[in-house]
C-alpha cells in the first residue's frame, strides 16, 4: 500500500497549526505591533534609487554589508569577538539557533505566556517545549529557567503578549548560570527602558535576537538579526543556509542606519512618540475600569475574559486589536483573564482617539 503524505511527514507536523491573525480589514488596524507611523523616509527613499530594481543577481550570502552597521548600531563597533546572523525576519534568526542546538532529546526552556511561534518552532526543530510561570510580580523566573537545564532558554524582553520587560537581575542570573544557549529576544528593545545587549560580552552562549519590523517600521521586508560570540552566530549561521535576506530589504535597512534625519533619527524620535502615547494610553485605559499590565513595548496587553465581546464590538466600529488566548490564569495580574486577553499597538494619537472612541461605544 502507497503511503499518503500524513505518513511521510515528520511526528507532529500535521497537528501543528498555521499562523493566522485577525482577518477583518479596519480603518484602524492596531492589531500587529509595527510602526504605525510608516517607514523612515530614508528607507523608501533608498528603495526608490536608480539601480533599486536589479533583482537579476543574487543578494548577499549572510548580509556581509550589513555587519559593521548592526555592531555600530548595538555599541560593538569594530569589536572581532562578536559577529551578527540575519534573517527573514527576527523569527528566521530564532528559528535558526533552535536548528543548531536541537541535539536528540534537547529541550528549550522560556516563561509562558510568551511569542506565540516559539513551542511551534521548537516542535518544528524536534525541541521539547517546556514553559515555566511569571513571577508574582511578572518576572521571569530565573531560578527556574535555569534548574530547567535546557538546550535553550529563551527570553522575550519586552515580552509578546504581556508587555513586561524582565529585571536585569533575573536576566543577568540566567545569563550566569544556564548550561546551555541563551536566546534573548528584543523585538521591542527601542521601546524598553533597559536593554541586554551587553551581556553578549560576559558569556560566549548569549544570542540576542532584534528585528527591523517594529521600532522601523520595515515589517514588509522582513529583516531580523542576531548579535552574539563569533562562534555562536557562525554555527546559527550554518543552521540557517544562505540568501536569507533579499537585496532590496539590505538597501532599505542600510538607508535606515544611515541617514540621521530621515533613518534612525526618525526611528529615534517615533520611539520617543510611542513611549508618551503608551503612557497616556494605559492610563486612559485604566480610567475606563480595564486593568493594563506595565509596558514596555509599542503596545499595551489587557487581561480581561472580555476579549472576543470587546474585539467583535471594535470591529464594528472600524477598528482591530489583536485577541490573545491561552493566557494563565496566574500570576495575579492575569487572574482576571479567563484566558484571554486584548493586545492594543500604540501609534499616532489621532488613532487612539479613535479607538478609544470606539471602546466608548462598546463598553
């Protein structure tokens, strides 16, 4: 008897579920946590630029030109101890580290609730997924990440869903103690009051893993990259194969780093603007009886067992947020969620007013 493609495809590929997001188009879409002021004027302008259509050739084989920027950009200037891994996208840079250090039987270790494709990729890298509760007060557990004694332990600082931004001293204990790799991912780093970059310097086992998709606002180009011991992102790099970034994402992102007006002293200052508007957000949010948990990220997280109601009534209105599910009921500050809970991007004001007008309305 012929085997059927169910039979061929590897232990738990065909119960894994495909990502999806909300499919209601809005007016006003807050629902992905990219800049919703646009993209730095440098990058399209870069995008635009006689030449910026040869697509004919290949890009480069690991974004070669983009290394010295990157180290420059995090404070390693010109430092042969450390090197950068790219990818499509942040996800590809983590996806790619689970490839390298998923020895049989390996096990990677991270808080919950947490980036939603993290137990779909380590699955995917025959990873055992094995997620461990916040802290009372919404830290990572430090101590029992590291008794984990994971292949990987995998920190989300600021986190997706909550917002919350682990202690450096919790991330610092990791770093010191865990036996194997430890992936720290800062897709929200521009937004944070604290960020851990610098760690990569006190142990050779620390990736840290950013993404051009949020603070500058290049989520359709899908640009990550990782910085680490030089040793750590060439084995990352092997796992991950080359032509992993297309030349005209490269153009754009170099622009972006480049220009200081129009690339990363835009994305300076729209940083900037979502820190004040996060502020005056929550707290407007706070004022209409919702609990929000403390952000650091360009969007605030609602726990509340109201989700689905809330979010129906928003669409209705014209405006999208995302609805997060499988959220613990504990610590304390998710008691409140029934397992759900509303996940709100923080953009211009003109589109918080007008989704606090619409939360009026259903409320």
């Amino acid at each position: 008897m012929n085997r059927t493609l169910r039979d061929l495809a590897r232990d738990g590929v065909t119960t894994l579920p495909l990502y999806s997001t909300e499919a209601a188009h809005c007016a006003v879409d807050l629902s992905d946590n990219t800049n919703l002021w646009g993209s730095p004027p440098a990058a399209l302008a870069a995008l635009r630029l006689p030449g910026s259509d040869n697509v004919a050739r290949y890009p480069s084989l690991y974004s070669e030109p983009l290394r010295n920027q990157l180290l420059e950009y995090v404070g390693l200037t010109n430092d042969s101890t450390f090197d950068t891994i790219t990818g499509c996208g942040s996800d590809d840079v983590l996806d790619a580290t689970m490839r390298a250090f998923s020895a049989n039987n390996a096990s990677i270790a991270y808080s919950s609730p947490t980036f939603s494709i993290i137990p779909v990729l380590a699955r995917l890298n025959g990873l055992t997924p094995h997620s461990i509760p916040f802290t009372g007060e919404m830290d990572i557990d430090a101590e029992r990440l590291v008794d984990a004694r994971a292949a990987i332990t995998y920190l989300c600082t600021p986190n997706n869903p909550t917002a919350t931004a682990a202690s450096r001293a919790a991330v610092e204990f990791v770093v010191r103690h865990a036996t194997g790799v430890v992936l720290i991912d800062e897709a929200y780093a521009e937004f944070a009051p604290d960020r851990f970059i610098d760690l990569v310097s006190e142990r050779d086992n620390v990736l840290v893993a950013r993404t051009f998709s949020k603070a500058f606002g290049l989520a359709g180009l899908r640009v990550g990259y990782g910085v680490g011991a030089r040793e750590l992102t060439r084995l990352v790099a092997r796992a991950r194969g080359p032509y992993k970034v297309n030349a005209m994402a490269e153009r754009a992102v170099r622009a972006s780093l480049q220009d200081i007006d129009g690339g990363i002293g835009w994305v300076r200052a729209r940083a900037q603007d979502v820190i004040a508007n996060r502020a005056q957000l929550a707290e407007a949010l706070t004022a209409r009886g919702l609990d929000v948990l403390p952000s650091a990220a360009n969007f605030v997280f609602v726990p509340t067992r109201n989700a689905t109601t809330i979010s129906r009534g928003l669409v209705e209105r014209g405006v999208l947020v995302r609805v997060m599910s499988g959220i613990p009921e504990e610590p304390d500050a998710l008691a409140s969620s029934g397992g759900t809970g509303l996940r709100i991007g923080v953009g211009p004001w003109e589109m918080m007013q007008r989704f606090l007008e619409a939360l009026d309305a259903v409320l």
